[in-house]
C-alpha cells in the first residue's frame, strides 16, 4: 500500500507535466496565429513577412498585442489560483478583494480630470490611464485590508471586498453620469481590451509575471497546508499571517498590472484554475504554473477570436472571455448535477 504512493505521486507529477507541455505548445501556436490575423481577415505569415510594409504592421502592432494577452492572461490564471487557494473558494477570483472596482474608479476620476479630448484620451490611454488603473487596484486591496483589519479573518476580508467593489461601483457609476463624455473610454475600458498594448507593456507584464510566478512558488506549499484548513495549517506551523499578507500583495501586483494594462477582462482568473483541476489533480506546485499557462491560452484565444470573427470589425475581448468562462462554468455546473449536504 504505501508503495502505492510513490507511483501515484509520480503519476500525477507525469500528467502536470504533460499538461504543462500542450499549454506551452497551444500558446506558441496562439501567438503564431496572432501575428497572421488583422483587419483584413488571415493571411499566411510567410506572404505577410515578404512585404516590408506587412511586416513593420507585425512587428509594431499584431506581435505585442499577442504577447500581451497572452501575459495578461498568464497574470490573471495564477492570481485566480492564488485567491481560490488563499481563501479557499473555487469561486474566487482575481477581483475579489475590489481591485477591478477601484481600477474603475481610478480610471473614470482620470478621465474626469483630465477631460476628453483626442490629445488628452491618446496620453492618458499610453500613460495616464495605465498609471490610474494600477494605482487604484492596489489601494482598492489596502482599503480592503484595512477595513478587514489585517489578513487574519478570511471571511472578514471577503466581506470587505465585496463593500469596497459595490462603494467603489457606485463611485463609478457616478462619476461617469455627471461626466457623460467618458462613457465611450469608460466604455472600452469596462469590456477588456489588448488593442493598446505595446512592447513596453508587454515587458512590464513579462518582469511581473516572473517575479508573481517566483513569489507562487514560494507560497505554493503554504496554499497545500490552508487547503487542508486553518486548524490543520497551523497545527503544521505555517505562519497564516505572513503568508497570507504574501499571498494577496502577489494577488494584488498581478491583477494591478493585467488590468492596468488591458482593462477587466472576466471569467479569465476564475475559469482558468477550473479546466487545470478538470485535467489534473495536483498540489498548488503544479497548479499555480498551469493556471497561468491556461489563462494565457484563454485570453489569447479570445483575443484572436475578438479580431478574426468580425473582421474588419472588433469585438471587446472581455465580452468573449465572458461568454466562453462563463458557459463553461455553466455546463461545468449543469454536469455535476445537484449537491446534498
């Protein structure tokens, strides 16, 4: 019997692995074929690259902003894997502690601000809204933390989250009532959107991601130990204040940053854990990479999605993201049927 143990461990280690592998090759595939979808509908890369006007287009335009989603993607799969872990709720998500809430509003005051002209919405898209974006999503988590005093209660800090998304709402909803100009910016900005992205956002997401993916790493055995329960976690001296003050600072840098950068893109950080557990049961050592390795997938895919279903229309790739995390979640739902306590 305790033979056994070794073969399953090893067995379970062989799949994470394998999963790891077709994730990494279904985003190299994604991103090839991302640099061949434009306005004009698909065209081959080789064609695209002979003519010299093509390949600046490629290289300017189409290659960051698929690079891009397939960052803010990875950003938003492993913040989703750390908030269901930390809090312990398959229906956590990324903007559970009321970072996407105050991006919003850090986004609507700015454009508020500023106003509305094509100068000032061209800056403030580059720069300006960027800024505000990260800005209001980390101090959307310190008034979080602060109103939950501390990371000690876990449901206290859901509570507070779900205070702070609804004030910081309505915060929004208001400033672009009295500010009707920013409806169309606040707009795009609601429904996600990779079509800003450039190589200096995508190189901002790259160093967070790795320095997100390290920090997983290290929290990775702390999310087994809480998965077992608080009792339990302590039981085996684990320090649950700090690590969970570890945990939502990379919760909250990740999902600052993807937001910052796209805009709030749904369902990516809560579905993404789902399909890796629906492949693979594993420890969070294997289950944090893999849900970041999915959310790059399904953001990519949908960006690609978004620019080839309707071309040379568009569609808001958060619209997307909704609809495919959403009915997947839906049907993931509907199979399993009715629970009995």
């Amino acid at each position: 019997m305790n033979a056994s143990l070794p073969d399953t461990h090893f067995s379970q280690n062989s799949r994470a692995l394998c999963s790891a592998w077709l994730l990494a090759l279904l985003c190299v595939v994604v991103l090839i074929a991302g640099l061949c979808v434009g306005s004009a509908g698909v065209e081959p890369l080789w064609r695209l690259l002979a003519d010299p006007i093509a390949a600046q287009i490629i290289w300017d335009i189409r290659a960051p902003r698929t690079l891009g989603a397939l960052l803010a993607g990875a950003l938003l799969g492993l913040a989703g894997a750390i908030a269901q872990g930390l809090f312990r709720n398959p229906l956590a998500d990324p903007f559970l502690l009321g970072s996407a809430s105050g991006a919003s509003a850090a986004v609507a005051l700015a454009l508020a601000g500023f106003g509305i002209s094509p100068l000032a919405t061209q800056w403030l898209l580059r720069l300006g809204l960027t800024a505000a974006a990260f800005m209001g999503a980390v101090l959307a988590v310190f008034l979080t933390l602060s109103l939950a005093r501390g990371v000690q209660h876990t449901l206290r800090l859901l509570l507070a989250g779900v205070v702070v998304g609804v004030v910081l709402g309505a915060f929004t909803s208001f400033l672009s009532l009295t500010h009707p100009d920013i409806l169309q910016v606040m707009q795009a900005f609601m429904l996600g959107s990779t079509g800003f992205v450039g190589w200096s956002a995508c190189g901002i997401m790259g160093i967070v991601w790795l320095a997100c993916s390290a920090a997983g790493r290290g929290l990775s055995k702390a999310l087994d130990g809480l998965a077992l329960g608080e009792a339990t976690a302590q039981s085996l001296g684990l320090p649950l204040r700090s690590l969970r003050a570890a945990s939502i600072a990379t919760l909250a840098l990740a999902t600052g940053t993807a937001v910052a950068q796209t805009g709030l893109i749904a369902f990516v950080g809560l579905a993404a854990p789902h399909l890796v557990r629906a492949l693979v049961k594993t420890s969070h050592a294997w289950l944090l990479p893999l849900a970041s390795l999915m959310g790059a997938a399904l953001l990519s895919l949908a960006d690609l999605l978004a620019r080839g279903l309707l071309a040379p229309q568009e569609l808001p790739v958060g619209v997307l993201t909704a609809l495919l995390g959403g009915g997947y979640l839906m049907w993931l739902m509907h199979r399993r049927g009715p629970t009995h306590d």
